[in-house]
C-alpha cells in the first residue's frame, strides 16, 4: 500500500526509514531521494513515527 503516492513509497519503505533512524517526515523523504509535494502523507507518516516511538518507549520499560 503506497503512503505517499507523490512519490511512490510505500508503507514497507516509510517503516524501512524509521527503522533507519527516520524521527520525521522529512528524513522519510531523503531516504528516498525525493521532497514533499501535496504534503497528504505527512501526517500518515508522522502517526507511523509517533507509534514506532511509542512501541519503543514501551519494548524500553
Ligand atoms: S502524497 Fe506524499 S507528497 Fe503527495
């Protein structure tokens, strides 16, 4: 399923560049070489960080 369909990355990919050391949207962009351009998917990939955090804060507890 593509998240950001401007650019063509996917979900795998978006969660690929968390995985990375992704902390926002901007860094998701760069690690696939592109920019924002309608800016749709931003918030979709900010709660994608937001929960990936969060799971991390709770594997650390
Ligand atoms: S859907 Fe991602 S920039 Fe448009």
């Amino acid at each position: 399923m593509y998240v950001c369909n401007c650019n063509g990355i996917r979900e795998r990919q978006v969660r690929a560049a968390i995985d990375a050391g992704a902390c926002k949207p901007a860094d998701v962009f760069r690690a696939h070489q592109c920019k924002a351009q309608c800016a749709r998917c931003v918030c979709e990939m900010r709660q994608m960080i937001d929960e990936n955090q969060q799971s991390l804060r709770y594997a650390a507890e």
